[in-house]
C-alpha cells in the first residue's frame, strides 16, 4: 500500500506567516496536514506526518524523517503571504520533476473549487522537495494576507483537506469516497462572468452585479462573515459606493465566494480610484 508523509509548515516557535484576526499559517497548516492524513487513512493509504503538533522541526529533519520511513509521496503544507491585494494558489515541484509537477497541478485543479485564482503550478529548490527521495510537492494553499483567502483558510479547513486528499488518492489510483460537497448555487460559468465583469467594466457596473448576487437575504446573527461584510461596507460608504445590501452568505453562492466577490469589489474601486488619480 502506498505510503504518504504529510508535512506540515513551521509550528513551535516560527509561526510562519501571521494573517488578519492572528491567524497563524503554522496552525492551518497542521490542522488541515491532520484532516488530510484521516481521509488517506480511511482509504487503506499508510500515513506518516514530520508533526501532529505544535512544534518546530528543522526542514533537513523533515526530508530526512520521510526518507527513513520510505515514503512514496511527500506533501508539504503552507499559506502565502504579501501585500493584501496577492491572492490565490500555487504548488511547487522540484525542478525537472515530471511526477511532482503532475500531482502539483492535480491538487491545484481541486483546490480551484474553493478558490479559482490558480497562480500555476511552479518550480522551486526548496530543502524539502530537494531532499526528499521520493516524489514531492509543496502547497501553498491560499494568501493569509488576503481578506477572501484568509477567511476560507480559517473555516474551511475540511474542505481543503477534502479537496487534496481527493487528488492524492486519484493519483494512487485510490477511488475517493469522500461525502464533503461544495455549498455552490452559483455556476461555474455565473463566477467567471462576475469575475470577468470585474475586469471589463466600470466599478459601478461591478457593484451592481455583486449587489445582485448577494440580494438573496440575511442570515441570522453571529455568522463568521459579518465581520468582512462589516469592514467591506465601511470601506465603500468612505468611498462614497453604496454598501453590499446583504450581511452575510445564505443561498447564492459558497462563503468562500462571497468574500471572494468582496474583495473583488475592493479591487475594483482602488483600480479605478488609482485610474482616476492619474488622469
């Protein structure tokens, strides 16, 4: 039976990278690491982890752990982190790594269901895929800089490991038996139109789309969102926009999503207050 090692970035006293409300890259790392290793498990797969909790190891240690095993596969587990417009996910491979890159670009094409901005698959000399003797891959699972991919990397975690255990499975030849399901009302093709408009048109044409997106009524208090909504809103009525008439996810699309729509829109009114300001 396939043997998977699971690694898990930073811990102990590197956090990784810090993002908005102190989320720490190095607990969404362990914890979706953890949830991944019980669905591989649940498939018959042997699973070992470089930590399963909060603790510093070297990255030397790491490949060398998964080495000595005799690991198959090894996946490294990480956030992104910049200024707070970087979006998006991206895998790497190590150079001239067919097989690597291969698996990178499987999770990827799962990862885009909770977050379309796919930054590619791309190759780097990072100690654990260079020291590692086996196929590995090393995944950046979203910006935690980012308000809309800081919100799924902190509530969306099963659905993230869901989504990578899926494609590591379907690489091993392993059928997936995974009950998670995306909570998408949207089509695909309703996003990339939003997400094109956002691109074409006017600031006013976009807002008036994610107006209507978001239309489909409130939810009851306490929701995770509120707090996003809350701050998008502050923002546009300081810009002189009207605020999103909706506080919160109901049926329209997943909650990833519309924090996605919302920092689109943000987007969208700087580009065009920058545009304006150099005219």
């Amino acid at each position: 039976m396939a043997k998977v090692w699971l690694d898990a970035g930073h811990g102990g006293h590197d956090p990784g990278a810090v993002g908005r409300r102190s989320l720490k890259e190095k607990d969404v790392a362990l914890s979706v690491v953890l949830r991944i290793g019980e669905i591989l498990k649940s498939h018959g797969v042997i699973v070992a982890y470089s930590r399963t909790d909060d603790r510093f190891i070297p990255l030397s240690e790491r490949a060398r752990m998964a080495n000595n095993w005799g690991a198959d596969i090894f996946v490294s587990e990480h956030c992104n982190s910049s200024h707070f417009l970087a979006e998006g996910i991206e895998a790497f491979a190590y150079p001239g790594s067919k097989e690597g890159a291969k698996l990178a670009r499987e999770i990827l094409d799962e990862l885009k269901k909770i977050n379309p901005v796919d930054r590619g698959v791309k190759f780097g000399d990072f100690a654990v895929l260079r020291e590692t003797r086996m196929l590995a891959v090393l995944v950046e699972m979203g910006f935690i800089s980012n308000i809309g991919d800081s919100a799924y990397l902190a509530n969306e975690q099963q659905r993230l490991a869901e989504l990578q255990a899926t494609a590591i499975l379907n690489h091993l030849n392993i059928k997936p038996n995974i009950t998670g399901k995306d909570e998408i009302d949207m089509t695909k093709a309703e996003l990339e139109k939003l997400l094109d408009d956002r691109d074409k048109a006017l600031t006013s044409k976009v807002l008036r789309e994610v107006t209507r997106l978001l239309n489909p009524g409130d939810v009851k208090d306490g929701h995770w969102v509120d707090l996003d909504f809350k701050e998008l809103n502050e923002f546009l009525e300081a810009n002189g926009v009207p605020p999103i008439v909706s506080t919160a996810h109901n049926n329209t699309c997943t909650r990833a999503e519309v924090i996605r729509i919302n920092n689109l829109t943000r987007k969208a009114i700087e580009s065009s207050v920058k545009k304006q300001d150099s005219k």
